[in-house]
C-alpha cells in the first residue's frame, strides 16, 4: 500500500506547486490590469490567455464589479487557498495514512 501513498503524495504535491504557480499568474494578471501593457507581448498574452477561461467564467456567473473594480481574481485566489488547503492538504493525510 505505500506505493499507492506514495503516488497520491506525489499527486498532492504537483497540484499543489501547480496552484501556487497559478495563484501567482493570478496576481501578475491584476497587476498588469492596473497599466497598459502591451497586448501583443507574449508575456502578457500569455498571462491572458491563461487566466481568462477561469476569470470569465467567474465574470459571468456572478455580478463581481465593484465601481469598476474587477473583483473576479479575489474569487479566484480564494478558490486556490481553498484547494490548497482542503483537497491537497487531504491527498497528504491520505498518502500519510496509507504509507
């Protein structure tokens, strides 16, 4: 069974290194809606073209502007520090358990 708590641990650590990199392309994105950047630099389509799916989606659901403040990348960062802290937190107890 520890080759099972093994994998799982190691499932949990990549989801978690890829929301940490995802919250942190979060914030580069609010940060760069604060100036005028480039549209045609691959950075910041990039950036775009990462965050937008998610970002829209939340734009669409629920009524998250504020005075013109987008507050969707709140929503966001609060859903990564909430699978950060219960799902991946879980698959480590759980790894744990089985090792």
């Amino acid at each position: 069974m520890f080759i099972i708590g093994n994998l799982i641990g190691a499932v949990a650590l990549v989801l978690d290194y890829v929301l940490l990199i995802f919250m942190w392309i979060v914030i580069a994105r609010a940060v760069l809606s604060w100036v005028n950047p480039d549209p045609y630099n691959p950075i910041v389509r990039f950036i775009n073209n990462v965050t937008e799916p998610v970002l829209y989606r939340i734009r669409a659901n629920l009524p998250v502007t504020f005075g013109g403040i987008d507050l969707s990348p709140i929503i966001v960062f609060l859903g990564i520090i909430f699978l950060r802290k219960f799902v991946v937190e879980s698959l480590f107890r759980l790894s744990a358990n089985l090792s």
